[in-house]
C-alpha cells in the first residue's frame, strides 16, 4: 500500500494572497496541496460574511496568509476571524503545524494574547531582516507589505525582525511571519494592480521600483524560502504542543 503524502491546506484570507512560492516550497517536501478561500474576489469590499472553516486535524500543516484587511476591524472579528483563530488554537492542540504569514501571522499573535495595531512604520518593499535562527529563518532582503503589526504573545519567542517591526516568533508548533516568503513575481503584479489607492507611493516606492527589486532578489527568494519550509518542518511542525495556559 502507497505512502498517503502528507498534506498542507494555504488559507486564502484575500483572493489575492495566494501561496506562490510557498506551494512550490511544499510541493518540493512532498506535501499535497489543498486551498480554502475566506473571502472570495466578490467580497472584498464586503469581507464581513459567515465562514465555516474546514477542520485543521485534516491536515498536517495549516498556512493561514495575507490580507489587505487588520485582523482587528471588530466586524470582521464578529464574522470570521475570531472563527479562524478558534481554528489556528485547535490546529495547535491537536498537534498540526501552522505557518502564519503577515495577516496570517498577525491573526496568531493576536489569538494567543499578543496585540496587533497600526504602525508608525508601515512597510512595503524589499527589507533586511535580522534572524536569530538562520537554520529557520535565512537573513536578508525579504519582501514586506504591511501597516500593522504585532506584540509577540506571552510564551512566544521572537526569532527575527527589522528595526521597524517584529518578524517572525515561535510558539510550539507554530511560526508567525510578518514579511511574505511567499511573493514572486506573478503575485507581485496581482499587488500592484490591486495598489488603487497608492499604498507603495505613499511611502515612497514606486511601482517599477518594486518590479525591479523583485526582479533582482526573487530567485535568490526562491532558495531562501526552501531553506525555510525545511526548517519549519524540522523544527517547529514537530515540536512539543506549547503550553499557552
């Protein structure tokens, strides 16, 4: 009887933030790669709507992604994101990684009592990131879209940052990233064209500046993002269950 291939679920918070290079890292670990939209592209302006998130035991690990919107907007608490945060908790307890990313980074901390609230340094663009774990999270430039962020939740250990904003934790099982390991260039004009209200000018860069950064650092993104899959897997995916109390 076959090997079943261990299976991973990317949650689509926004229909534009998809798993991009992510998947590519997953799939190259030999996972099956399984998708779930939270607010499908004729919702957006009206995210605040009735979600029944799949069961996390389904799975061995859980991504939760991006999301233009802040995981603490009170309507869309009283709709979905306090269901999906129920859902990020059971995924720990029953012994599922989970992978946060950015919004879905952001929906940990504040799940597990660290606070999430505007930024006084919003960040978009390409950002050098402090690690204290290489073998987990590689140094360097990793790609930033966001105007929150977090307080890293009480039994949390802080592993990476800029000087600008907390990067990266680990609380048992689970990772929590602030930047987007996941961005290539495809998802980066899926952005872009969604930028109708000038977020990257408005501090600062320009579209084409952002392209040709991308352009320069994606493949080296690319390697980097393998190395991290690798050692979420290693060291955080089968990790003693946290006690959060």
């Amino acid at each position: 009887m076959a090997d079943v291939a261990p299976r991973v679920l990317f949650i689509y918070n926004d229909p534009i933030a998809t798993e991009a290079l992510l998947g590519e890292a997953f799939s190259d670990c030999g996972f099956d790669i399984e998708t779930f939209t939270v607010v499908p592209a004729d919702r957006v302006d009206q995210p605040a709507m009735p979600v029944r998130f799949p069961d996390p035991a389904d799975y061995d690990v859980i991504v939760p992604l991006g999301a233009r919107w802040p995981v603490y907007d009170e309507a869309l608490r009283a709709a979905w994101v306090d269901d999906e945060m129920n859902m990020v908790r059971q995924a720990a307890d029953t012994g599922v990684g989970v992978l946060g990313v950015c919004f879905g980074g952001q929906l940990i901390a504040q799940a597990y009592g660290g606070s999430v609230s505007r930024s006084n340094t919003p960040e978009i663009g390409w950002y050098d990131v402090t690690s204290d774990e290489p073998g987990l999270i590689p140094g360097g430039p990793w790609f930033q879209w966001h105007f929150d962020r977090w307080t890293v939740p009480p039994g949390a250990t802080e592993i990476a940052r800029t000087a600008a904003a907390s990067q990266a934790f680990v609380l048992g099982r689970t990772l929590a990233l602030q930047f987007h390991p996941e961005l290539d260039t495809a998802l980066l004009e899926l952005w872009l064209a969604d930028d109708r209200d000038g977020e990257a000018a408005g501090i600062g860069r320009t579209h084409d500046q952002l392209r040709m950064r991308t352009t320069e650092l994606v493949t080296d993104a690319r390697i980097r993002i393998r190395r991290l899959v690798h050692g979420f897997l290693a060291q955080v995916a089968q990790a003693p269950a946290a006690d959060v109390g």
